[in-house]
C-alpha cells in the first residue's frame, strides 16, 4: 500500500531529529552544554512527536484491520481519512462493507422463504465433531411444538424418535417414513428426506420434513375444489337455460291471447327443458356410479377368459375403427377379482384407445400382462394422439372430459374400481405409444 504522503512526513520527522541530534552532539563537542541541553530538549520533543504520529496512524489501520476481521462495519470512516494515506484501505473498507450487507441482505430473503415454506426444515452446520443447529424454520418449530434451540443435543429432549433415527443412521442421505409422536399427541406419519452439503471447511447436514396427513389433506382440498367446480358448470349449463326459457314462457302465457307462433315458442321452450332436464339426470347418475361403488365381489377369474369376454364386445368396433390388436396376453393363470367390474375397467380402457386412435392412419393397440414382485399388472397400449401435458394432472378428475359426447366418468370409475380391488392405475406415455397400466396386489 502506497502512501507517499505517510511516508514523506516520517522522512521529514526522521530528518528533523537527526538534525537536531548531530547539532546537539556539535554543541556538546564545542563545549555549550546549556546550548546543547536546549536542543536535546527540542529534539526529545521532535522524537516524541514523530512517536505519537507514527502511533496514530498504526492504531488507525489497526482498529479497520480489526474492523474488517470482525465483520463490523457499523463505524463510519472519518472524513479526513477517506484520501491521500488512507484511500487504498477507505476503498477497502467500503467495498467488504457493501460485500457485507449484501451478504447479509441474501441472508435475510433465504431465512423468509424457508420460514415461509410449509416443510419444516432443520440445517445441522457441524462443529468439529459436534452438531449445532444452523438454521430452523418456523414451520419446524410450530409443527413440533420445539423453540429454536442451537444444539443438536438440545434438540433431542424434544424429538427423541427423530433425532434417534437419524443418529442410527450416522447422519447419512436417506428418504423414508417416520412415526413422531409431538408431545402428547398419538404418531403421526412424515416423509423423512435428509442431503449433505460441504461449503469450504463447512459440512451441512439438511433435514426436511412433510407431513404425510398434511398432503394427503392438501390433494383431497384439491380434488373437491376441482368436483365443486365441474359440477357447478354442469349445473350451471343446465340451470341458466331453464331457468330463461321458464321466463319467457311465463311472459307468453300472462298475454291476453296467444297466437300460432306463441304456441311453436312454447313446444320449443319445453323440448329446450326437457332435454337439458334430461342432461342433468344423466349427470347425477353419473355422479352416483362414482359415489355408490359397490363392494368388488371377488372370484379367482381366467385372465383369458376375462380377456376373450371383453374382447367379444369390443372386436366389432376394433374392426370398423380398421385398428390392429396385438394381444400378448396368453397367461393360464387366474386372479381374485369382480369380473363384472373388471370388464368394465377394461371395456373404457380399450374405448379411450379407439378414441385417441382416431385421427391415425397406421392404428395400433396393444395388450399384454405381466407379473412382478408379487403384483399382476396388464398394460393397455396405443400409438395414439396421447395425453397433453397440460392435462395430464386432470385425465383422473370427475367428469373431465376432452370428448364432445363424452360423459367424463370412465378412467375416473377404472381408478376408483382397481383401487377397491386393492390395486392402482396408472399411465406412461413417451413419443409413439401411450399405456394405461393396471396393478392388481
């Protein structure tokens, strides 16, 4: 660091005393003892000066030095000392103080995100071979009842279970379930996910947390938002129409007398009723097959003869749809279900494939089956149109539907009847082929 300024007045001081030194050593020589007393004096006073200038500005840079060490940039750097000797370190100093309080800003926006998120999450920042507790949110801390305590041995006089089964593990990566019982509450379920990170000399360990209960709640939220929104267009479909017709016929019947075309308005009016009347019959019945399911009457059942039965309805459609079948299933095995269901499971399954085969010129769908760790699955294939993206989160969803004659119940019943025989359906989709799968336990 180069301060000239510095520099030059210590020269001229350092001059000044030597000066005045060899003048008294020349006095002293010449024999004018009180002469050289005199300027021994001056120059004891120059020497004290010069210490007491040097002394100054050393204690000045140490005070910023330590400053700066300590991360404490709260003292303004007077004004006097802002150039010349001390620019180099004023401009040092501003900019590791800029550096802190953007650092320190970046702090604050992470702590409120992740005290605002609804995962609880605990940080662990290890202390030689200790944990301490780096960082707890808020959702952590209210959903176990916990203050933010700064020791993981604290910690663990609160949640035992979930620091106990983290310690088995040594602190490694894992993803499971975990009982925890919160205070004296009964156990409740969370997905357990815990990540290390290393910073520099820094090692993390993160912990995250969701309450299985929590997001269950959450999608039913979902879904019945979803029903209440569909079913109110239903209705409100129906209703406005109805509701305007009757209006008008109210209107024609108080005239004083009617005419040939009062009476054409009035049969249309009430065939308008009739058939919307009708579409909201039709859409409570096909509300209750979905609400009144009944108990799956299970039966070991041929996958052959389950197969060839819905086959024997669907062949005629498949041939005037010009659709080639490739059925690979030839299993002599049998399964417990309810064959009538799940014929009826199939039977949609193969009427979607037609569907979305539709616009194809080359149409192909596939069947086959197939069993793994202890589960029978049977896969329905087609090189179809697929599924958008943007729907594939509502193809399950109650009386959704991207046919114009289609009643929006079909995959919605399927899920719900594999699901009573105690499986799952589910769908893979990729660049040429589009499969709906059925998983029976």
């Amino acid at each position: 660091m180069k301060n000239w300024k510095f520099y030059n007045a210590l020269f001229v001081r350092v001059l000044f005393v030597m000066i005045l030194f060899f003048v008294c050593v020349f006095l002293i020589y010449k024999m004018f003892y009180y002469n050289a007393l005199l300027v021994g004096f001056f120059a004891f006073i120059f020497l004290a000066e010069m210490y007491i200038y040097v002394k100054n500005q050393l204690q000045f840079y140490d005070r910023t030095l330590l400053s700066i060490l300590q991360n404490d940039f709260s003292t303004n750097f007077p004004e006097e000392n802002k150039k010349d000797n001390f620019k180099s370190l004023y401009l040092l100093y501003e900019n590791l103080k800029v550096q802190q309080q953007e650092q320190t800003s970046k702090e604050m926006i992470y702590r409120s995100l992740l005290n605002n998120i609804d995962t609880a999450a605990l940080i662990l920042e290890k202390e030689n071979e200790d944990w301490d507790i780096f960082l707890m949110n808020d959702c952590f801390s209210d959903l176990f009842k916990v203050p933010k305590v700064s020791h993981w041995k604290y910690l663990k006089n609160y949640l035992p279970s979930l620091c106990n089964e983290i310690e088995k593990t040594e602190f490694s990566e894992l993803k499971s379930a975990i009982s925890i019982k919160i205070e004296e509450q009964d156990l409740q379920t969370f997905m357990l996910q815990t990540s290390k990170t290393q910073t520099y000399n820094k090692e993390y360990y993160i912990i995250l947390l969701d309450s299985i209960q929590r997001v269950i709640e959450k999608k039913e939220k979902e879904a019945w938002i979803n029903l209440m929104k569909i079913i109110s267009h239903e209705l409100m479909n129906s209703l406005t129409p109805i509701r305007a017709l009757s209006q008008n016929l109210l209107h024609i019947v108080d005239q004083e007398s009617l005419e040939e075309d009062d009476f054409d308005d009035i049969k249309s009016s009430i065939s308008t009723i009739i058939n919307r009347s009708d579409h909201l019959q039709v859409f409570v019945e096909n509300y209750r097959k979905l609400a009144m399911l009944p108990t799956p009457t299970k039966q070991m059942t041929p996958i052959n003869a389950l197969f060839e039965d819905c086959l024997r309805i669907m062949s005629p459609i498949l041939k005037a749809e010009n659709i080639e079948l490739i059925n690979d299933i030839h299993s002599s095995r049998s399964i417990m279900i309810d064959k009538n269901q799940m014929e009826q499971v199939i039977i949609n399954l193969i009427t979607n494939s037609v569907y979305a085969l539709k616009e194809k010129s080359e149409k192909k769908m596939y069947l086959s089956s197939y069993t793994e760790n202890n589960r029978f699955f049977i896969s329905i294939s087609d090189n179809g149109k697929g599924i958008d993206p943007e729907i594939q989160d509502k193809i399950f969803l109650p009386f959704f539907t991207t046919r114009k004659d289609g009643a929006g119940i079909g995959l919605t019943l399927s899920k719900n009847i594999i699901e009573a025989h105690g499986g799952y359906l589910s769908y893979q989709t990729d660049e040429d082929k589009t499969s709906f799968v059925i998983c029976l336990i």
